[in-house]
C-alpha cells in the first residue's frame, strides 16, 4: 500500500509539472504570435517522440537452465614427450604428422659412451654367470661325491656291528671245555700215580708176590718198579699234554673275544668317518660363495642403472598415435623434462575447453551436451561431460592434478571430426516445466532486492518484490510474488 501512494505521489507531481510547463508554452506563443505577426511566421521544430516502455506478461511454461562455453576438438588420448636427462640431440627418426606404434623410437639423445659401458658390464655379468654356474656344479658333484661315501661307511659300519661267528665261538668255547675235563682227568690219574704211599711198589717184582699172596711158587712177571715208574711216566706226559692242550683252547676262546673287540674298536672308527661325511654334505648344502652370487648382483644392478640411464635420453612412443609437434633437431640441445613433441590418438576425439570455476562449480560427470562444430552449425550432436579439473571432478575418470580441462565425449564415436575445430557446448544444468517466467529484462534488482513494476487494470502502476528459480538467457523463473497473466513494465 506504500509502494502505490509513493507511486501516485510521483505521477501527480508528475502531472503537475507538465501542466505548468503547458501553460508556460502557451503564454509563450501568444507572445510569439504577436511578434511574429510583426516578423513573420516561423518554422514549427518537430516534437519528440517518448518511447514506450516494454511490456511483458507473465506466462506459464518451461525453463530451462543452460551452461554455454566453447571448446576445441582435441584427442582422448594425448601426451607431451619428453627427454629425462639433459644432452645433445642426436638423431629424430620422425617428423610432425607421422604415425608411430607403440613401442617406436622417436629420438635418442648422444648416448655412445653409454652404449660402450653397457656392452662391458653385459661381458662382466657373463663372466660372474659363468664363474657362479661352474661353483653350482663343483658344488653338486662334490656333494653326490660326499653322499655316496657316507652311504659306503653306513653300510661298512653295518658290517662290523654285525654279531661274530656263532659257530667258531661255540667250538672254541666245547674246545676249552674238553681240555679242562682232560686236565682234571690228567691230573688224578697223576696223582694217583704218584701218590707216596705207592713207593712200595718199587720194591715189588710181581703182584702175586705181595705178602699175604705168595705161594709154594716162587713170584714171576714184570717186577712192579717197572709198572709204577711207567705209569707214573705215562701220567705226567697225559698232564703236561692236557695242561697245553688246556693253554690252547684258552687261547683260542680269548681269540675269538679279541677279534670282537677289535671290531668293535673299528666300528667307532667308521662312525668318525660318518660324522665327518655328513659334517661334509651340510657344508656342500650351504651352496656356492656368496661373493659370486654377490658379483652377479652387482653387475646386475650397474647394467640396469646404465639401461635406465640409456632410456632417459630416448624418446620411445608410448601409445599407437600420429605426432601432432616435433621441436628438436639434431645437435639440438635438450633439456630435461622439457616437451619436445606431442602424440595423440586420432583415432578417438572429444571437446576440451578451460572454464572458470564458477562455470565448473555448477558442473558435475555425466552430464549430458549438446555440441555444435563451428563448420557445421545446424548439426546438433549429442555428448556427455566425460571428466572435470580437480577438485570439481568426482566421477570413476582418473584425470591427473594437472589436468584443468573440462572433457565433453561424443556420443556417436563415428561422427567425423577435424582436430582443432572449434565447436559450441551446451549443456542443461536444470530443467523445469510449468512453472511462472518473465524474461531477465523485466527484472529490476536494487540493494540486492528483485522486484518488478505491475500494470494494474485501471492503469496504475506498483512494485511487486519477486523470489525467482533458474534462469536461463532469455527467461527467468518466478517462485514467488507474481501471477499468470500479470502485466510488467519494464525498465
């Protein structure tokens, strides 16, 4: 109610002074008209023409929020080429425009001392090989050599652990037996014989002879001295044989004891022996000198540190693709990290464009676009936001920190396309339908208030502040404070 008397305030003094300026006109041309009826009649100047403000409506339909920005045709697949150390260029095996393969050699610095110092410590690993293969073998054969012993000494101690003669032993020990009983028998009969209290015999000729046992015949026979001494002969020859027989058999018995004794000496002998054999194999298991394999590891390493040297100062393609730029010679000096030429894959192609992040904040992967090549304007060709910059991005595309670019996909992969053209991208943030609108003109911002001006039906004029939804370039979305229909003056 404010707004309007502020309004109707305006437009009386509004009407006020036009009727002052009007009276000050006419007063003017009748004073005028009498000199001029003295002068004569001037030319009339034309009268200005007011403008009429725009008018609009506010109608009921679709708005549709867009983002608008222009790219370039570039390849999916694109990298910069450089060398990782500094150095002379010394040959470019191609030129911008060809197609290399994956793998091919671009360009290669100076690099023939490597070459020479890599062909030295490839013979010096050879050598190490050979030295430490021929160790492996000495090894291995020494140890079948050891294993075979072993099982030879385990099979001799076998041998001589075995139990002794049974049978020898039993006859030596019945030997000895017999010869005791033979000496006891031995002995008694030489006792018997030498029993004192025979020496009587001596004097006796016949023992029929014997007192007690005579007759009228006179004694005859062999006198009995003769009897005892050879008896006594008899008997001391039957000991002394029994006593040696006795000594041999004893001799013998301890002989066949000994021999066990002294095998088991040599058992103890050959079970040394295993010990040391196996001692022999456990060193053999130890394998070869660690310092051959230590050599072989060292020229190793001094092969592959001079290997990845070489790779540095060559330019190998990554990729199959076409050389977009090329900008070394040879003799050229080159410095590290520094791009030297471009590959990329023709074959693929997308939109890129570098947006501010204002335009990157309302954009989000997967959005879809749609693309229109500069050459070819009324084609709409459809795409997709494939990747953002960090840290806009967010979908399953793996782009690199340094990557700023915004990538818009094709749909259709078979589309022709011309790398580098420039084509037009537009891409739909928001969509509603049925909603209120007004275009941009018809709103008027003041203090960061939005308003616009109403045509009443009786022709007065107020301000209605309005709340508005998306916009877009030529309409605006009208959440609050307006009505279907209503008539808005514009500026």
């Amino acid at each position: 109610m404010k707004q309007s008397w502020k309004i109707n305030s305006g437009r009386v003094l509004y009407v006020s002074l036009l009727g002052l300026s009007l009276i000050f006109l006419v007063a003017c041309g009748l004073s005028g008209q009498g000199a001029a009826s003295a002068q004569g009649t001037p030319t009339p100047l034309p009268t200005p023409v007011v403008p009429d403000k725009p008018v609009y409506v506010v109608e009921q339909g679709t708005v549709v929020k867009t983002l608008e920005f222009t790219g370039r045709v570039s390849p999916v697949l694109e990298q910069e080429l450089f060398f990782k150390t500094d150095g002379f260029v010394g040959d470019v095996y191609f030129a911008r425009g060809d197609q290399l393969g994956s793998g091919d050699l671009l360009a290669e610095l100076e690099i023939g001392d490597l070459q020479n110092r890599l062909a030295q410590q490839q013979l010096a690993l050879e050598t190490a090989e050979l030295s430490l293969s021929k160790a492996k073998q000495t090894i291995a054969d020494q140890q079948l050599e050891a294993e075979i012993n072993l099982e030879k000494l385990q099979l001799q101690l076998e041998q001589d652990q075995a139990e002794p003669d049974i049978a020898r032993v039993t006859s030596a020990q019945v030997n000895l037996q017999a010869a005791e009983r033979e000496l006891a028998d031995a002995q008694k009969a030489y006792d018997i014989a030498w029993e004192p209290a025979r020496d009587w015999e001596l004097q006796i000729r016949d023992p029929s002879c014997l007192p007690g046992q005579g007759g009228p015949v006179p004694c005859s026979g062999v006198p009995m001295k003769d009897r005892l001494e050879n008896e006594r002969a008899a008997t001391e020859i039957r000991l002394a044989r029994a006593q040696d027989s006795l000594q041999i058999a004893r001799a013998e018995y301890s002989d066949t004891f000994a021999s066990r004794d002294a095998g088991d000496i040599t058992g103890q002998i050959v079970e040394k022996d295993i010990e040391l054999a196996e001692h022999r194999i456990d060193q053999l298991k130890r394998g070869v000198d660690p310092l051959l394999a230590l050599d072989v590891e060292r020229a190793q390493l001094e092969i592959a540190d001079t290997q990845r040297r070489i790779d540095e100062a060559r330019l190998v393609a990554p990729f199959d693709g076409q050389l977009l730029s090329v900008s070394v010679h040879p003799g050229d000096g080159a410095t590290a990290f520094k791009t030297v030429a471009v590959l990329a894959d023709p074959d693929e192609l997308e939109i890129t464009a570098e947006l501010g992040s204002e335009e990157l904040g309302e954009m989000s992967v997967g959005q879809q676009a749609i693309i229109r090549l500069r050459n070819r304007p009324e084609e709409d060709l459809v795409g997709e936001v494939r990747s953002l910059p960090y840290p806009f991005g967010g979908g399953t595309v793996e782009t690199s920190d340094e990557d700023t670019a915004v990538r818009v996909a094709f749909a259709d992969r078979s589309v022709d396309l011309e790398l580098g053209e420039l084509a037009t991208v537009i891409i739909i943030l928001e969509e509603k339908e049925g909603v209120l609108w007004l275009p941009p003109a018809a709103i008027r911002t003041f203090q960061g208030r939005n308003f616009v001006v109403v045509q009443e039906d009786d022709g007065s004029q107020r301000r209605a502040d309005v709340r508005l939804g998306i916009e877009s370039d030529d309409r605006v979305e009208i959440l609050e404070g307006l009505a279907e229909g209503q008539i808005v003056i514009g500026e």
